[in-house]
C-alpha cells in the first residue's frame, strides 16, 4: 500500500525495509521507551528489521516514516478500517527524542485523523503500556479516552497495556 500524507510541518510516506537503516536513529534515540519495550536501552538494526518484518503482513497494516525539515524524524505503524471494520489503530509511534514535545505527534495524530476520517472510519485506537504515563497524557490531550486495560505484547515483552480510543467526528461539507 503506499500512502503520502502531508500537513503543515510534516510529510507522513511509506517506510520500506530500506529504508531501515536510516530510521534506526529515531529508535536508538528513545532509551527510556526501549527499556519499557524490550527490557534494554540498547535497540540494533537486526532488531528493527525482526520489528517490521513481524508485522509487516497485517492486512491494511502499512509502516510509515514521518518527515520534518527533510529528515526522517519519527516512525508509526497504522493499521487502517476496512469496509468490515470501521476502527484503525495506531500500533507504534515514535519520534526522535530531539522532535519530542514540539507539537509534532500531536500535527503526525491530526493528519491520520483526517485521513481516517476521509476514507470512512468511524474511530482510531491505540495501546499504551500502561507504565508510559508521557503517552497516556499525551493520548489524553489528544482526546483519547481510556477504556479497558489487558496484558500484551509490547516490543520484547508482555505488559499491561491501557487501550484508548478516540471517535472521529464527521467532516462537513465545505468546513475547514
Ligand atoms: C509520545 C509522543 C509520540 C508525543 O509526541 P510529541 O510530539 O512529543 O507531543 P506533542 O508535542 O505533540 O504534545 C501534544 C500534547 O501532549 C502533551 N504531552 C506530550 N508529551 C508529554 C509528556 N511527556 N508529558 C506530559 N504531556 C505531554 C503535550 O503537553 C501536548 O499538549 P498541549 O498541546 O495541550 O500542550 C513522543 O513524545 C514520543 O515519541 N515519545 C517516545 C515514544 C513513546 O512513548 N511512544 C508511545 C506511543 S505514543
């Protein structure tokens, strides 16, 4: 699937496998939220391509880079609705620790938004360790609303995982 997304600051493309070598940044850059992951601080390009690779097959799943001043600075995984199935869910995102706190999740979070929203999906959902209280605030700015805690899978390791999820509003007609 490829998809070209694009808002004030930010371009949202494919990420392709060869592309691997030069999001790892993004990843190495995050120690904190790869000890919550995967147990270590420490994150290999052997292990981003086990990473893609696990998911890379989910139909209507599609890894996206997210571009900013001409540079790879973030990774998201999305997977989107279906005819059958009116939720997309936000499976992984992450940014550079240098473009954190910029307002730029909240721009990458928008521009999915509509997105969805335009091809027919009703709500987008997402699964936040529930240890990350940085993305439980964030999600919550957004307007996400927590609804069910389970325990899963996470990067390495299974935890619990606090589920939030926002409901898209309609776009009108000839409105902004
Ligand atoms: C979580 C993440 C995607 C947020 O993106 P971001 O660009 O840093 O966040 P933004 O600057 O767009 O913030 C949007 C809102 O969330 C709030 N927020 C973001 N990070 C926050 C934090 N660490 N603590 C408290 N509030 C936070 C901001 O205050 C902002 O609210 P405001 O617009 O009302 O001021 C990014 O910080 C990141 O990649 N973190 C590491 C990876 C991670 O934990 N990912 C988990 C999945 S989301």
């Amino acid at each position: 699937m490829s998809l070209c997304l694009s808002g004030k600051r930010l371009v949202i493309q494919e990420l392709t496998r060869a592309d691997l070598p030069h999001a790892l940044d993004v990843f190495t850059s995050n120690t904190a939220y790869n000890t919550l992951r995967n147990g270590t601080a420490a994150y290999s390009l052997a292990d981003l391509e086990r990473e893609f690779d696990s998911i890379v097959s989910i139909p209507s799943g599609v890894w996206l880079q997210i571009i900013g001043e001409n540079k790879r600075i973030g990774v998201m995984h999305l997977v989107l609705s279906t005819p059958t199935d009116p939720k997309s869910w936000i499976s992984l995102l992450l940014l550079h620790s240098d473009y954190q706190r910029q307002g730029l999740g909240r721009e990458t979070v928008n521009i999915v938004e509509a997105y969805c929203r335009d091809n027919g999906c009703t709500q987008i959902h997402h699964g936040a360790i529930a240890e990350n209280e940085p993305a439980l605030l964030f999600w919550g700015r957004l307007g996400y609303e927590q609804y069910r805690q389970v325990s899963g899978p996470v990067g390495l390791l299974v935890k619990p995982v606090i589920l939030v999820a926002k409901w898209l509003q309609k776009s009108i007609p000839g409105g902004e």
